[in-house]
C-alpha cells in the first residue's frame, strides 16, 4: 500500500507543474497589460514645466551654405553681452548654418573696421561660403530680414529700414556678401583708421566691378521697429582728421585692399555667453606710418611727421 502512494504522487508532480507555469503566465500576461494601458507620467510637477533638452543647432541646418558673421570689435564688452545671444538665436530660428567671429582689435592703432573685416575674411574663407560685415551694435527685429546665401551683395541694414543712415549709397552697419564677390572687389579699403567712411569706399568698389545691390523686400516695419541700435549717446566716436586724411579717404582707393592688408593673430578663443558660442580673434593691426600716418592722431605723432616732411 505504501508502495503504491508513492507511485501515484510521483505520476502526478509533472501534472501539477504544467498547471503552475500556466497560472504564472496568465498572471503576468494580465500585469503588463495593466501597466501598458495605465502608464501615465509620474511627473513632480505639471507637465508643461518640463525642461527638455535643446536639439543641437547644427541637427537645425537645412542649408549647404556656411555663414561667418564677422564683427569688427574695441572695447563693446556690453553691446557683445547682448549681441552674441541674441543672433544666435535669431540666426538659429532661420535654419542658417553659422558662427560668430568677433575680430578684437589689440594694436595701439585708432580703431580700422575695414582692416579688421579684411583679416578676418582671410583667417575664415576656407570655411565659409559667405560672410556678415556686421556691426556689433545693430540687431535686427524682422524675423523677415534674411541671412541666407546671397548672390548678390545683400544690404540688411538698407538705409529706408536703418534706425539713423538713410542715403541711398549707404551699404553699413549690415552687409552680407559671397566669398567670391569679396574677392573679387579685393575686399575693403586699408586706410580708414578712425570711424567712418569705409563701407562708402566699399560701395564704389561693388558698383565699379558690376555687382548689383540687393536689399530686402516687402518689409513691412520701418525705421524706428526694424533693428535696435544699441550705441549709447555717451559713447564718442572717433571722427577725427589729421594730417592728409581728409584729403586722401574722399578718393577711390585702387592701391589697398584684401590682398595687402597687414595684420598679426595673437590667439584665437572659443566662449559661451549665456550658452551661445562665439569665437574671438585678436587681431594686431600694423600701420605704414608713410602711406597712412592718420592711424595715430595725437598731437606727438602729428609733430613729429610734420618734422620729418621738413627735414625731407
């Protein structure tokens, strides 16, 4: 009889085994479908204050050409805090494959915007398609303004839209060309030191090689809600005329220009502000006292020059 028990248990435990795992897998199948149509957010807070992560700028490219936005620069500690953020954000919202170049000027020479824009063409043309000539005090408001590759010299800032330029040749403040173009109007003036004037000198270049300038359409902001210029009234600019300056900035310059202009880069530094990247370049100016000795306009340097004209 004994014998016969436990012969009857043991035809039995595969038997109650199969029904086991069968129970297990019914209670699991039922648990994740539970889980699978209940899931819901487990957030500490609402839904709409979760920080998600910025998709990188450059996933946002949807155009094969580059853009360096050059931007002449002395001394604008402020006006940079609020540039660099602002068109990067305002560039990334066009899709505009870009970076922003500030040339720092180092030298002890008076400020040459045109020189600055000169070097920084050469230090940048093997990586980008197109630059800005872009002044660090001007930003655009219109979402419309483009900064896409142009074909033609494309004036930003045109002088129906610009807050305080408005003649018909003025072609500053913003100024997008192809690296072509550039080239071929030998970039800008070398002997403009001090503020003004250059970007004239660099409008006769374009029309005198034929190139057409275009500027934007159907705009439909004006003069006083198209960019925010932000130069302080307290700031003073540079208008002096010394020795023969006055005289010899008034002419076409064909002597000067991309392929002579002569220049020093004592580093280059990649920095965020306010999470927006910018690369800055410090650039070293020299000045050939003979040809331009308006590069230096204190009363020393002008006695000395009129000493040594004597003596010649």
């Amino acid at each position: 009889m004994r014998i016969s028990r436990v012969k009857t248990l043991r035809l039995s435990y595969p038997y109650y085994l199969t029904i086991l795992l069968c129970i297990m897998f019914v209670f699991s199948a039922s648990l994740s479908y539970y889980i699978l149509i209940n899931d819901q957010c487990n957030c500490s807070g609402p839904v709409n204050q979760i920080k998600y992560t910025t998709p990188s700028r450059k996933k946002l490219i949807s155009t094969k050409h580059k853009l360096a936005i050059l931007v002449p620069y002395r001394n604008r500690f402020e006006e940079l805090l609020d540039f660099v953020p602002y068109m990067n954000n305002f560039l990334s919202n066009q899709r505009i494959n870009f970076d922003i170049i500030v040339l720092n000027q180092i030298d002890q020479y008076r400020f040459n915007r045109a020189s600055l824009l000169n070097a920084g063409f050469l230090e940048t043309r093997d990586n980008y398609d197109y630059i800005a000539m872009h002044d660090v005090d001007l930003l655009p408001l219109n979402m419309n303004l483009s900064y896409k590759y142009p074909e033609q010299p494309f004036h930003v800032a045109a002088p129906t839209l610009h807050p305080r330029y408005h003649y018909d040749k003025f072609i500053g403040g913003i100024l997008l060309i192809n690296r072509k173009h550039f080239e071929l109007v030998n970039g800008l003036s070398n002997r403009y030191w001090g503020w003004g004037l250059e970007d004239d000198e660099f409008y006769v270049r374009l029309k005198d090689a034929h190139l057409n300038i275009t500027r934007p359409v159907n705009i439909t902001t004006g003069t006083n809600d198209t960019f925010r210029h932000i130069h302080g009234k307290d700031r003073k600019r540079d208008t002096a005329k010394c020795f023969n300056q006055r005289e010899v900035t008034r002419r076409r310059d064909r002597q000067t220009g991309l392929h002579d202009v002569k220049y020093e880069i004592f580093g280059r530094k990649r920095m965020e502000i306010e999470d927006s990247p910018v690369i800055v370049i410090n650039v070293k100016l020299h000045c050939d006292l003979t040809a331009t000795p308006w590069c230096n306009c204190d009363k020393k340097a002008e006695t000395n020059n009129s000493a040594n004209k004597k003596k010649t």
